[in-house]
C-alpha cells in the first residue's frame, strides 16, 4: 500500500515537471507547477515529515504559485491582444532545447550514478510514525533559534525590498 | 516503518532537480525560469526530508528544509518584483532580449 502510494505520487511529480518542461502555454505550466508540488508534498508525508507536507501546501499552492499566476497575468508579450472570452494562453516559445535537454539527461545519469554507486552508512533508527511537529518547535526554540531569528528578518527584509523595487517610479517611462 | 529505500527518494529528488534545470534553461520566459528554479528546490527538499528520516530524534534535515522554503518564497518574492520592473521598461520579459544596460 505505502508502495503504491509512493510510486504512485512519484510517478505525479515527474510526470507533471515533464509536462512543465514539454509545454508552451505557460498558464498550464503553472497548474503544471501545482501537481508537481502536491506531488511532493505527498512524498513528504510519505517519508514522516506531516508538518512540513503542510507547509509546502501552505506556502508554495497558497501563496507561490498564485503570486507566479499573478506574474505571469501581469507581464503579457506586447502584441498579444487579450481577448476575455478565451481561456488564457500565454505562449512561450522554449529554446536552446538541445543543449538544456543534455545537460539535464547528463546531469540525472551522474546523480543516478553516485546514487545507486554510494552506499549510506546509516546509522539510527529510522522515523517512528509520529507528529514531527513538537521536535520541530523545541529544536526552532532552542538550538536552531538564531536561524530563526534570522530568517524572520530576512523575510521583513523582502517584504520592504519587493515593495519598493516594484513601485513604478517614472509613469512616464 | 517505512519500507521504500533511501535511493528511490533520492533517484525521484535527481529526477524532479534534472527536468527542472531543463525547464530553467529551455524556457525564454523569466518566469518559465522561476518555475524550474521551484522544481528544483523541491528536490533538494526532497533530498533533506529523506535523509531526515533516519535522524529521528533531532529532525536536523526537516529544519533545514523549513529555512530552504522561507529562502525560496523570499527569492520568488523579489524575483517577481524585478520581473515586472523589467517588463514595465523593456515590454518584454525574455531573458535573452534583455541584453543592453543603457536606458
């Protein structure tokens, strides 16, 4: 059963990132984006990480992915006249597909090579079916709590620099 | 618990990170190139939650990817900012026709 999920949602990742990679319509490419991540975040709950599956659906469906729609809604090519009663079809052409196509093939093959080659001293036990979430507080709180911190004013960070980089300053230009 | 082996995890993680550098490189969209770059994040969280699973008591992997997820959407926040800079100036937002500096 936890096979046939696995597989299963495996098998849901890959398969919409190809179609991520393969279409033209960067609108599908972005549902396309949406499978792919559920699909982690299944993969997720699969290898005991409940609180971070959430997470990824969180932040990544709820608030990624809609600000990357409302990209690509916002930057259509000139030219194109938006027509309201189509579907929308922002069409992108993909380039240089021989070079990305071989590299990436070359890429997988090394990974897969050192993968299946490495073997893992493991040593531990693995994860016992149990809630991640009070280990993951505790550690948040103590030992990992200058990350914490820091990526809190990081975000702040962003939050100022984004508002003010995307403020069109000259109306004119 | 769980019985699917290291490797599959991380033959899936080599996968998604592989098909999205072909997706940062074939797309002429600065978007198209964002969405590879969240592919790809996604496998190295894949990666970390993996490997997390045989560090039961302190969960070090999971943490790890928790930060990568706040590093990614501060990225996909700023990048969005810039690219609509750049589309409001150059009316397009093709990485490979922005290619002068001067105004």
């Amino acid at each position: 059963m936890e096979q046939v999920a696995f597989y299963g949602f495996s098998a849901l990742a890959i398969g919409s990132a190809l179609f991520i990679l393969l279409t033209r319509n960067l609108m599908y490419a972005a549902f396309g984006l949406f499978l792919a991540l559920l699909g982690v975040a299944a993969l997720y709950v699969l290898a005991g990480a409940d609180f971070l599956a959430i997470t990824q659906l969180l932040v990544y469906v709820g608030g990624i992915l809609v600000l990357l729609i409302f990209g690509i809604m916002l930057t259509r090519p000139a030219g194109e006249r938006p027509d309201a009663s189509q579907p929308n079809r922002v069409v992108v052409v993909n380039d240089r597909r021989f070079w990305g196509l071989l590299l990436s093939v070359l890429l997988f093959c090394l990974f897969s090579f050192t993968i299946l080659a490495g073997n893992f001293a493991l040593v531990g036990d693995t994860l016992i079916s149990r809630s991640t979430i009070r280990t993951l507080g505790v550690e948040l709180m103590t030992s990992h709590l200058l990350p914490f911190e820091i990526a809190g004013v990081l975000l702040l960070v962003a939050l100022v620099g984004a508002a003010y980089l995307a403020v069109n300053r000259n109306p004119s230009a | 618990m769980s019985t699917i082996p290291l490797t599959h995890y991380l033959v899936v993680a080599a996968a998604l990170f592989s098909i999205g550098l072909a997706v940062a490189i074939t797309k002429r969209n600065a978007i198209g190139v964002l969405l590879g770059l969240e592919l790809m994040l996604n496998a190295v969280n894949l990666n970390l939650v993996a490997f997390s699973r045989h560090d039961p008591e302190l969960i070090r992997g999971q943490l790890f990817a928790l930060f990568v997820i706040v590093v990614a959407t501060v990225e996909v926040t700023v990048a969005l900012a810039i690219v609509l800079r750049v589309y409001s100036h150059y009316r397009t937002i093709d990485p490979d026709q922005v290619s002068d500096l001067r105004r």
